[in-house]
C-alpha cells in the first residue's frame, strides 16, 4: 500500500473511496461539510439524520454514492467531541477507515482529518494506516487477502510531508517486525530464531553484532540467566545489537528485552488456565527490542544504542533448575529460586548487569514480566519503575507522543524484605500482593547507578480483539515509545 501526503483538500479530491472525520460540532453540515454532502448527493445528512452516523468516537459508515459522484464510496469516521481530539483519535479514525476501505474492496482511499500539528498529524496518521493494513498469513495454507486489496491512500491538505512519512514507514516496520516476532509460535521462534534475527539486522542495517553462546556466558558468570536455559534443548543465545552514528553520538542508550520464546514455568510448571498455551508472546521484550533497532538504524539519530536480549527457553528436563536451587548471577549476588515460574527477571538480571558495565547514560529494560501488571492496570496499560524521576518523565512523554499507555508505579522499598531469603541475598520472587512492584524491585538490584527504567508489558503486547490502530493479535508495543524516546 503507497501512502502520500497531498494537498488538495477533500472537496477536490477523486477516487474510489473517500474517508472524512468528524466531531459531533460538524454534525450540523456548514461551510466545507454542506458541500461536500451536496456533492455526495445527501448520503451523508441523510445518514445522520437516520442515526446511521452519530460522529461518536468508533462510529463510522460506509455510504455508497451515486454514478455521478466524483467517488464511489463516502466513509464518515466519528471522532467524538471537538475538545477531546488529540492524535490518539485520528490514530484510531485513520486505521478504521483502512479496515473499512479493505472490507468495501476499495483499490485507492482519500483521507482527510483534522490537523493538530502537520507533521506530527502526518506522521501519526501514516504509521496508524500502516498498521492497520498489516495482516499476518505467515502460517495459513492460503492467502486470505486475495482479490481487491488497498492500492493506495492519499492524506489530504496536508501538503508534502516527507520526513514525517518517512517516519512513519521506519517505526511501522519495526512495529511490525516485533509483532511477527511476538505472533509466531514457539517451534518457528526461538532464542537461534532471535539471534537470526539480530544478524539480518546488523547485515541489512551495518550495524554491530555480538552473539554470546553458553560458554561465553558462563565465562561471564551469568548464573541466573544460564539457570533458565539449562532445561532446554535449544541453546541460549545472549544478543547484543549496537547502532552507531556518524560522528560523537550526543548520548548512549541501553534497551533490554525480556527473550523469553517459550515459557512452560519451570518444574512450577504452569497449570490449567494458566495460559501457557500463549507462552510464545514471552519474548515480547525482546521483539519491540529488535523491531525498534530496525526503526533506528533506519531513522539514523545522533544517539549510540545498544540492544541486548537474553533469549532462552523455560522448559522441563532432568536438567532443570528445581524450586529451592541458588543461583548467582553475574554481579555476585546469589539468589534462591522460590519458583521457576518467574524466571524472565532472572535472565534480565545477568542483561542488566552486561548493561550496566557498558557505561551507558540510561538503561530501559522491558518484559512481559508479571500477571500482577496486568491485574493492576489491565491489559492496554503498560507498568513504568524507574530510580530516576528524569529519566522516567522522558519515557512518559515518548509514550504520549507514541500514542502508548504506561503509569508510573512506586518502587517501595520496603516490599523488599518479602523477597529477602535466609540462605541467599535474596528470593526471585516475594509476596503475592504488590507482585509487580517486588519484581521491580529485584531487576533493581542488577542495574547500579545507572539511570534506569523498567516497563512491564506483559498487557499491552498482545490484543484479544481490534482495537483502536492495533489488529487482533500481537501489537508491537512498545516500539513507538522506544524510538520515540531515542529520537527526542
């Protein structure tokens, strides 16, 4: 699908299907809208008039037009009301026009909607309609897409914009390739799978690549991220992307995720209702990791960043980790595994720990990591712990400018004495109350004095149904945030 940026207004425009958005202020049909419904021959007031089209946030028709219209199809978008409109809103009005468009079997689509800011509107648009159009037949026997697909979109009166589509497309590709990643099943992904990865990407991008094995890791010292693999047939693969700019980079950044491809909780293993049949999403860090060095590498910015991943499986085999075993990890601090269900924060430990030795300004990690986000802030809000408030006010802004939900939660101290252990510095994991927070809490050991922001996942990486610019399946989030937060 092309998308462009045009500026001839929609009143002007012709094809097959023209999308418009509206607030519940332009119901009344002045100025441009009476036109436009003149020249579409009355569908659109008559749809309104019906109460086919109310202009509600998530309302929206398909009007087909006479023979004699300029355009053959009328798509009105509600975008609710006026004083609430904001780039999340034409996110979300743009991917339902798409899904629309797709379904009326429309080859060529005009959109137009309001413009809060021309490049940041461009941009917001163009990413959303990318996302939108995204459809995932990797592992079906036929294309289900056959027939009368989405050619192009143009986005009207908004003139040229072609560092802001540029944009788009980079951070699209990289959600994209994290959701792919996170979709597929754990016999098509997996911690080789991962490295694969990272080397098409330091290949096609010139980026740089280290690929640690076991021996290597064990050289390290990596007790409680090797503790995790040692279960597996598949071998670990620790990763570690670097993107490099031209000239003195004016930061470095680090990016953790959680490589999990599959986990099966251990000899804890996880029981009915569990959902371990979603286990393969437990890479989810790792995937908005690769896809967000994609989107960087191709964006360019004056920023060093490191991209690190501990991948591993969590399997069951007479060489597993048992519940009571001690672990020590890279820095020296030993820790008695209470569950091997909660072994994600075990193999970011030791990540960390690498991490921190790279003398980096600041440290994200990110991992689908505990139930207990989910059960705090539901499952389209992201859990955010940092040690450092700046740090923390930097990644909320990249996140609204994303158009991605994370709430700052307390790293309080003092739910550390539920993970502290009589034989070992400490337990992986505490009471049951607070579970976030105490993971939280333990990765904080691993970092030093590193600025240092943890985001918890494990909600917003995958959606149950269509939802707003994101498809049923898996999201991609957070990779807008994380670019977003290199970029500014």
């Amino acid at each position: 699908m092309q998308i462009e940026a045009i500026e001839t207004p929609c009143l002007d425009w012709t094809g097959d299907a023209l999308a418009v958005g509206l607030t519940h202020a332009d119901l009344e049909l002045t100025g441009d809208w009476a036109a436009l419904d003149e020249r579409c021959d009355r569908a659109l007031s008559e749809a309104i008039a019906t109460g086919e089209f109310d202009a509600k946030t998530g309302n929206a028709v398909v009007l087909r037009l006479g023979r004699t219209s300029a355009v053959r199809k009328l798509i009105a978008v509600g975008l609710g009301d006026r004083d609430t409109l904001d780039l999340n809103s034409l996110r979300a009005a743009s991917a339902s026009s798409v899904r629309l468009a797709k379904n009326a079997k429309v080859k060529t689509l005009g959109l137009s909607l309001p413009s809060l800011e021309t490049a940041a509107t461009a941009q917001a648009i163009a990413t959303a309609l990318r996302l939108a159009d995204h459809t995932d037949n990797r592992f079906k026997s036929e294309d289900e897409t056959k027939g009368v697909t989405l050619e192009a979109v143009q986005i009207l009166g908004l003139g040229e914009q072609t560092a802001a589509l540029s944009r788009a497309e980079a951070i699209a590709a990289g959600t994209i390739l994290a959701r792919e990643l996170v979709a597929a099943p754990a016999n098509a992904v997996t911690p080789e799978t991962l490295a694969a990865t990272a080397q098409q990407l330091a290949s096609d991008y010139g980026l740089q690549l280290e690929i640690l094995e076991r021996e290597d890791c064990e050289k390290l010292g990596m007790g409680a991220y090797l503790g995790v693999s040692q279960a597996s047939d598949i071998p670990p693969k620790f990763i570690h992307l670097t993107y490099k700019p031209e000239g003195t980079p004016r930061r470095k950044l680090v990016i953790v995720g959680k490589g999990v491809t599959f986990d099966s909780g251990g000899l804890n293993i996880k029981g009915a209702g569990s959902g371990i049949e979603t286990m393969k999403m437990d890479m989810g860090g790792a995937g908005a990791t690769l896809g967000a060095a994609r989107a960087i590498a191709t964006l360019q910015p004056d920023v060093e960043v490191h991209f690190i991943s501990a991948a591993a499986e969590n399997m069951i085999s007479g060489h597993a980790m048992h519940p009571g075993d001690i672990l020590t990890a890279s820095n020296g601090k030993t820790i008695e595994v209470n569950n091997t269900d909660a072994e994600g924060r075990l193999t970011l430990a030791d990540a960390l720990v690498f991490a921190e030795k790279l003398g980096a300004d600041a440290i994200v990690d990110l991992a689908t990591l505990t139930g207990a986000c989910i059960v705090a802030l539901g499952n389209n809000i992201g859990g955010l712990w940092s040690n450092n408030d700046h740090l923390a006010a930097e990644v909320q802004a990249a996140a609204a400018a994303a158009g991605e939900k994370f709430w700052t939660m307390p790293l309080e101290e003092a739910y550390f004495e539920s993970l502290k252990s009589p034989i070992a510095d400490m337990k992986n994991t505490g009471a049951r109350a607070g579970g976030s927070i105490t993971a939280a809490l333990f990765l904080k050991q691993f970092v030093g004095e590193t600025p240092w922001v943890h985001l918890d996942i494990a909600g917003p990486v995958w959606a149950e149904k269509e939802d707003g610019v994101n498809n049923a399946g898996a999201t991609g989030f957070p990779v807008q945030t994380l670019v977003q937060w290199v970029l500014a």
